[in-house]
C-alpha cells in the first residue's frame, strides 16, 4: 500500500486513495516529544482488499516509571514506550498467520515478546501500575460479496466504529471500565478494569460484525472522542471535515486542526472508507447524515451553551436520548471474546 505521509507543525498525517477505497490517519500529541499515542497502523492488502486499522495509546497513570533512556538521553516511560512496542507487535501478528488469527494468538505474541530487552525494567509497584501498559483498537477488516466483514479486537477504552451513510456512526467495541454508557463516560474518567501490559493476565476481546459497503471503518484513541461534549459530536465533526476538505490529505489536515482545538490529550485515529467511487462520492453520501447531525445536535447544543449549565445538561441529555438507539445498535451483547 502506497501511504503518504504529511506533517501539519507536530502533527503526523497520512492518507491513500483508490478505487473504491480511500484512508486517511492523524496523530497529534499535547506536549511536543512527549506523545504517548503510537502511529496509527494502516494495513491495506491490495489482491485481497482486506486490511487492518489499529490505534494504540500508551496508559500513563499506570506507566509512569522510567522505562530507559534514547540514545540522547531522553527519558520515556513504559507508557510511552508501550504503544510503540504493541504496535509493532501486532503488525507481526497481522501480518504472520502462522500462530493463528485468534485474540489468544494475539495476547501469546505480545505477552511473549512485549519486555523483551527493556533498559532498566523493574518491577513496578502499587495495584494501580502496570508494566509497558497501553490501549489497543484494531478492525481487521475484508470483503465479502458487496458487504465487508470484520473482527474487532480491543483492550481498554480506545475504540472501534463503523458509519453507514444513511444510520451514522455506530460504536463497535466495549470500553475495558466499569461504566459503559458513551455519554456518562464524557463525564467521568473511570479507571480500565483491562489493558495490554507485560505484568501478564489481561485479555484481547473480540467481537465480529459485517455491513454492506459503502461504509467507513475507524479506530480512535480517547484523545478524539473523550473531550466532545456529547457522542454526537464526534460523529459531527468526522463529517464537518470531510465536507469541508477537498481531498484526502485535506481531510486529514482539517481533522487535525479540529482535534487539536478542543482535546487535552494525545489523539490518533485511522479511517478507511470502503466501496466510495472516490472521494468525492464519499463526501456526498453523508451531507445528508452532516445536515441531520447539525439540526438535531449540534445546533440545539451550540444555543444552550449561552443559556446556563441547567439548559446545557438538559439538552445534552436530549441529545444522547434521540442519538443513542443508532449509535449502540451494533455494541457487542457482553464484553469478552467471542468466537
């Protein structure tokens, strides 16, 4: 797959277009050089038109240790490090079937390998720390007469999506907290019962799904969908740059300047939009789904935010009461794996 990369000041963008298939990413961290959010991970097989979308963000409450030093002499935690490091790892997995396309496989290869020549592991202490600890989101995705199928895999709360132009965004993976409501979630900040981290004893669930094309797969880490103030904004503001973008590498510049205008995080996200005859046809099919968005969401929201916290609650409430139906309609009937 021929990816091409972009930068927008400390941002990394890439994008890739086709026929019928077009793939943007976005990374951006908060403090320059310290961004602990892995590259997003496109994998596009062409022959097959089967891939893998995957994000990866590293859990700094419970990987704050030292983990070694740059060849500079720059510090990085074992969250920072722990990102790149399942990143890796799950490429291999991907990309090398001989160990079994199974969540099992996956936790066996990166339990295996995950400390392996660390400088200056120790063990850490204290219930909450964990050794190299991050997130993992992942859609493995393929073709299956007009429609296209998928596994999803996870380990915390980034998160995995499909968005079909005439229902929206549909959340496909559980967050590892005890909370799971999407709304209550943008309120609270509940710890993960579950992560990827070389202490051993954590889990990848799965769950698998299919839709007809054209649709639009993606994988996000918190710092995109945690800091809206309702779950239809994030949906909102996918479509507001993609419609305000004129290609690709566009989109991804637009998405992120938005990203950085309202989190207090590191953010990555990687999309791919299957079955569009180009992009311009992907930003057609969901002007209707933008227009609805802005009337029912967005612009209710706007006007209660100059009206009080009472009237800002109230609406928020309403919006996820009119938005939630659509948007939980493929959640997983119970966290775990299934296979």
């Amino acid at each position: 797959m021929d990816i091409h990369p972009g930068t927008r000041g400390s941002a990394r963008l890439w994008h890739h277009v086709e026929d019928g298939f077009v793939s943007v990413a976005v990374w951006t961290e908060k403090v320059a050089g310290e961004g602990e959010d892995a590259d997003p991970l496109m994998l596009y097989h062409r022959p097959s038109a089967s891939g893998l979308l995957a994000v990866f963000d590293g859990v700094g409450g419970a990987g704050r240790p030292l983990a070694g030093r740059t060849p500079s002499g720059r510090a990085r935690t074992h969250a920072w490090l722990a990102s790149r490091r399942v990143r890796g790892l799950v490429e291999e997995w991907y990309t090398d079937r001989s160990t079994g396309f199974s969540p099992e496989a996956l936790v066996a290869h990166i339990d295996g390998r995950l400390a392996t020549g660390v400088l200056q592991r120790r063990r850490t202490r204290g219930r909450l720390q964990r050794e190299l600890p991050s997130t993992f989101a992942g859609l493995a995705f393929e073709p299956n007469a007009g429609q296209v199928s998928w596994h999803v895999l996870w380990a915390g709360d980034s998160r995995c999506y499909v968005a079909e132009p005439s229902i929206g965004l549909q959340q496909l993976s559980v967050d590892d907290t005890e909370a799971a409501d999407a709304l209550a979630l943008l309120l609270q900040d509940p710890p993960m019962t579950n992560m990827v981290h070389a202490s051993g004893g954590f889990a990848v669930n799965r769950w698998r799904g299919s839709a007809h094309v054209p649709c639009v797969l993606i994988t996000a880490t918190d710092g995109f969908f945690g800091y809206v103030d309702t779950p239809a904004e994030f949906e909102h503001l996918l479509w507001q740059t993609l419609l305000g973008s004129q290609d690709a590498l566009h989109w991804s510049v637009l998405l992120a300047e938005r990203v950085e205008s309202y989190t207090k995080d590191d953010a990555s996200i990687a999309i791919a939009a299957l079955g569009f005859d180009d992009f311009s046809a992907l930003r057609a099919s969901f002007r209707w789904r933008f227009d609805n968005l802005q009337e029912e969401h967005a612009t209710p929201m706007r006007r209660a935010a100059s009206m009080g916290r009472t009237a800002l609650v109230e609406t928020r409430e309403r919006s996820w009461l009119a938005y939630r139906d659509g948007y939980e309609r493929r959640l997983p009937r119970y966290e775990g794996i299934d296979s």
